[in-house]
C-alpha cells in the first residue's frame, strides 16, 4: 500500500540552478512529518514540490499513487493543504472572510457559498480558537493571532493533508509553542502534516517522523530518538553539540558546546 | 490568556450568517449589500451627469422635453444635440470609463499594487506613440484608431519581454512598464516635432484623450468590447481573490495563478486596446477607479462591477466639467483626469515607496 503522499527521483530547479537532485520520499499517513535542515538546503523547495506548487524538472510527486499532474488543479486542493512562509493578506479583509477563502476548491461557478461552506468555516475557527476575531480586520491582528487566521483558513479546504512552510517563523516563542500544539492536536485528530521548521528541539519534540535535509538530499529520516544524534548535528549543521533527553517530554534535545578556548 | 483552552472552552460567537441568494439546489450566492448599496449610488450618480450632460449649456435639451425626447424623434436642434451631438459622445463616455476601470482593476489585481495600472505601464503611452505614427509618419496608410491599437499592442509585448516569466514579478512589471512609457512619449515627441506645427495640432487633441465629436459607429464598438470582454472579467473574478494572497497561495488553492494572470492581462489590454480606440489615451481613470471603488465598497477583491460603474461616472463626470468649462475652448477630457489623476499618481508613488512595496 502506497502513501497518500509520495515523491519519486526529484529534480527541483529555479531557472538553471538545482537545489534538489534525485530524491524520493514516502510521508507516512497519520504522521506528523517535520523536515529540518541548514538554511538553503532545500527544505522548503521540497514542500513547494509536494503541494505542487513547483513543478518538478525530473521525477514526480504521487497522491493516492497517481501522479500529482494527472488531477485536477481544485481536485488535489481538495486533498492538499498548503500554508506559504508568507502569505499576503488582502487589504480589508476580515477574519471570516479571509478563513472562507479556503473553501475555492470547494466551490463552483454557481454555487459560491453554500451551508457546507459556513460549517467548514466555524469548524476551523472553532479548531484555532479564532472565534472571537471573526469580525475584526486581519491587518489589525498581532503576528501569533494571524498565523492562526491563517491555519484557519487551510482548515477550511477540509483535507486529509496539511503543508505548511515555517508556521512558527516571525512568532516569539509562547506563540512559537502556540502554533505547534494547535499543530499536535490536528495531528491527533486524524490529519497528515507535514512541516517545516527550523528549530531541532521543537521538531524532536512534536514530530513522529522527521526528515533530515543538507545539500538537497535526505541525510536521515525516521522518529527523532532514532535519528537525532550528536554526530548527524556536526555533520549537518557543522555544529558540536550535546543530545540529552527533553526534562519535558524525554525527545531528544541538542544542547550546543562551546568552542574549545586554546 | 485563553488560548491553551479547548476548542470547547467558549463557543465562537457566531456573526450573522452572510446573506445568500439560493435557486434550488444549483445556485447559491453570496451578497455583499453594501457594494450592492454603492453600486445604486453610483448608477444613480452616473443618471444625474447624464442628465446634466444633455440639458446644461445652450444647446441643452430643456429638462421637461428630455424623457419625451428620448423616446419620440424630436427633430430640429434638440434631435441633433441628442442624436448626433452629446447623446452620442456619452453614450460613449459611459463605456470608455467602464472599460477603463474594469482594464485598471485587473491590472491593479494582478501586480497586486495599484500602481499596476495601464496608465503607468505604457499602454497610453504606446497608443499615443502608434497613433502618432499612423496620423504623422504615414498619413493615410491605417486609420488612426488603428494605429493606436497596434501601439499599444507593442507596448505591452515590450514590458513582457521586459519582465520576463511572466508578469510574475509585480515590481519588474512597473518598473520596466515605466521604462517603456518613457520611451514610448520620447517617441511620440520625437514624431510631432518632425510633423508640421499644423498637423501635430490636429492629432493633439486625440492624444490627450477626447470624447468630443464621437459618434454611434463609436459606442457600438466600445459597447461591444464591453459586453464580450467584462463577462470574462467577472469569470475570473473570484480566482483573482486568491491571487491577492500570493502567487504560492492561489496555486495550493487551486487557482493557477500561471494562466488566470495572463488571461486578465489579455482582457485588461484589450479593454484600454477598445477605450483608447474611441477617445485616445485618456489619462488615469483606470488609475483611480479601481481605488475609489475600493474604498467605497469598503471590501476586499477586485471588485470589478464597481470599478466598472466607478469609472463611467469619472469620465462622465469630467466630460461634464470641460464642455461646461468657461474657458470658451473646450480642453480634451484627457488634459482634466491627467492633472487630477496625475496629483493622485504622485501621492501613490510617495504611499508606496514609504511602504516598502516598489
């Protein structure tokens, strides 16, 4: 049984230049994916591949084990959930409106907003705890209220997978912390993420499943006790560090050493 | 702080459900009423010029013979004024403005900056360049609309080739679209001073935009564009909601922004192709409509029958103000919205370069 969510030989280029060669990757169903990496290892390019959002210049991506090109557009955001780094907001949008957006692949020429469409939306809003901004303008919103505006709003394409490219990035770290568990608790409740993210203690914390990324290619996957180890930070990261367990949850946690003085 | 509670701690309140016009099971839309409500006003608004337009002045059709008049050949010089003179030039006036501001909304739409727009990116510009040349260069050869067309045509291809990928690149579009207007009015300059002083003086007026003297042949045209172009304007309306969030946004919803981008170009450029054709390169109305439609119907997106209606009552408006003008010479229209238009460019340029956005 194939993945929902898979990717085979990818090449993945901007104009001439390749930042990912040849790589495959399975996303467990159910998981919790986080993929880590130095910057400009290609961690996001990945992500931009698996939702479709650039097309890969070898190799395919595969959802449901078709390849993504064989569907429909609206069909695999039907399926497929993805959150960029930076979304723009719209000048004068409210919360509600913005989170309603989500439900375009849902819609039709002429059926624009139907009763499934204002369930869709309560029910995100309700997940994310955003209930009581509906009314107020999303500009008018703090950092940490606005990335949740915007889960709300791939909550409401209602799928089984959910992208999302750096979520906690610009956050301080109580929203930090904020966004992840709202994170954990949609993974709980049955859906598949995948996530980007730069700090190595959150990801060993929350994922079930994280990917290991340098220079465009995987260097380890597996559950964070498994891969997380002193050795694969130096390699990665170039970075000595200790890994001892989290007092907290026991995942591991990279504590960095400091240079030797001589 | 409430926000390590469950979903269940409080119940969202619930805002009123947004009004939606259902059919059965097929159809269910949403209302905005207050772009409905706007958009009355402005029709309203667009009703009273009109009927301004046709009764002021001294060959104005007296108020109480206007509705009889409308509907019976009244002959003589008020079946003249209304059937040749004025009913023409706004019949024309109301479509050019419609046109412009639909053209001025995608733009703006899709370079997602309101300095996107056809007047700053050369199409004007390039209709003057092309209508000098068919009107001095080569008299004769192409009607002068014609001429207008193709420059504008041309001026879009060179800002493409200009930006590369696309369009994709909302600053790169404006920067190289206001590259191609210098050259495109260095050009235009460059053919006037090499015309007569006589024969510059006859074409100036259509290169500053001019409803004056337009006939029926014209409104059919403008008309026509209208009703074949907007429809489509209004197809790709809700996928320009998406693309307001972004390239990567609209693309993981769904929309691809790859096509839905240049199918609005295409649309937009053949409006103002169709506005420049019947009234020359009129200046900034496709600037301000969409702006001034934004902010009355204070809601996001693009808002393209708004801008529509928005943009006819600018133009006819401002036809307004230069055949009532005292100045004894009528001025183009072109030369009022340019200077009104240009003062608003200047303080969107001073907005957008504070923020951050060119």
């Amino acid at each position: 049984m194939s993945p929902i969510l898979a990717a085979r030989g990818l090449r993945l280029a901007y104009d001439s230049r390749v930042v990912v060669e040849n790589l495959s990757i399975d996303i467990p169903d159910g998981g919790f994916t986080v993929i880590v990496g130095p910057n400009a290892c290609g961690k996001s390019t990945l992500l931009k591949a698996l939702a479709r959002t650039i097309t890969p210049s070898a190799g395919e991506v595969l959802l449901g084990g078709s390849p993504m090109l064989s569907y429909r557009s609206k069909q695999v955001a039907r399926r497929l959930a993805m959150l960029p780094q930076s979304p723009i907001s719209p000048d004068a949008i409210t919360v509600r409106d913005l989170i309603g957006r989500g439900r375009y692949p849902h819609q039709s020429l002429l059926r624009q907003w139907t009763a499934a469409d204002e369930t869709a939306v309560d029910e995100a809003m309700a997940a994310t705890a955003v209930g009581e901004l509906a009314d107020r303008l999303v500009a008018e919103l703090s950092g940490g209220q606005r990335q949740r505006v915007w889960i709300a709003m791939v909550l409401a394409q209602q799928t089984e997978l959910l992208l999302l490219d750096e979520p906690t990035t610009f956050l301080d770290i109580a929203h930090q912390y904020d966004v992840l568990e709202l994170c954990a608790r949609l993974h709980e409740s049955g859906r598949t993420l995948v996530v980007v993210l730069h700090d190595l203690n959150q990801a060993a914390r929350y994922a079930t499943n994280l990917v290991v990324m340098k220079d465009g290619g995987i260097l380890a996957q597996g559950s964070p006790t498994d891969v997380l180890t002193a050795d694969l930070v130096e390699a990665v990261f170039g970075l000595p560090s200790l890994v001892i367990p989290d007092p907290e949850t026991g995942t591991p946690m990279v504590v960095p050493r400091r240079p030797r003085v001589r | 702080m409430s926000r390590r509670q469950g979903p269940a701690a409080r119940p969202a309140r619930r805002p009123a459900a947004r009004p939606v016009l259902r059919l059965g099971e097929a159809v269910s839309l949403p209302i905005d009423r207050r772009a409905l409500t706007v958009g009355m006003l402005v029709v309203v608004a667009i009703l009273l010029a009109g009927f301004l337009t046709l009764t002021l002045g001294s060959l104005g059709i007296a108020p109480a013979q206007l509705l009889p008049a409308l509907f019976s050949d009244p002959g003589g010089t008020e079946g003249f004024v209304l059937s040749r003179l004025r009913g023409p030039r706004l019949t024309v006036a109301i479509a050019t403005g419609a046109a412009l501001g639909v053209s001025g909304a995608l733009f703006q739409t899709v370079t997602r900056n309101p300095l996107g727009s056809p007047d700053v990116i050369g199409l004007g510009v390039g209709a003057s360049a092309g209508a000098a040349t068919v009107g001095l260069l080569y008299p004769g050869v192409l009607p002068v609309p014609a001429g207008a067309l193709i420059g504008a045509a041309v001026a879009i291809v060179l800002v493409w080739l200009g930006t590369g990928r696309g369009f994709s690149s909302p600053a790169r579009f404006i920067i190289v679209g206001i590259g191609v207007s210098a050259m495109g009015s260095a050009y235009t300059q460059f053919v006037i001073a090499r015309a007569g002083r006589e024969q510059a003086l006859v074409l100036s007026a259509y290169l500053n935009g001019t409803l004056a003297s337009r006939g029926w042949d014209d409104a059919v045209l403008i008309w026509g564009a209208l009703a074949a172009l907007v429809p489509i304007a209004l197809l790709l309306g809700r996928r320009l909601h998406l693309i307001e969030m972004g390239d990567e946004m609209a693309d993981a919803l769904g929309a691809r922004s790859g096509r839905t981008r240049i199918a609005s170009i295409a649309v937009a450029v053949c409006l103002s192709a169709a506005a420049v054709s019947v009234a020359g390169p009129i200046a900034f109305v496709a600037l301000t409509a969409p702006q001034i439609a934004k902010r009355l119907g204070r809601s996001p997106g693009t808002g393209i029958l708004l801008s529509a209606l928005t943009g006819a009552l600018i133009l006819v408006a401002a036809d307004l103000l230069v055949q009532q003008s005292l100045m004894g010479v009528q001025l183009p229209v072109g030369i009022l919205t340019a200077v009104v238009g240009g003062v608003y460019l200047g303080y969107l340029l001073i907005r957008e370069s504070r923020k951050g956005t060119l």
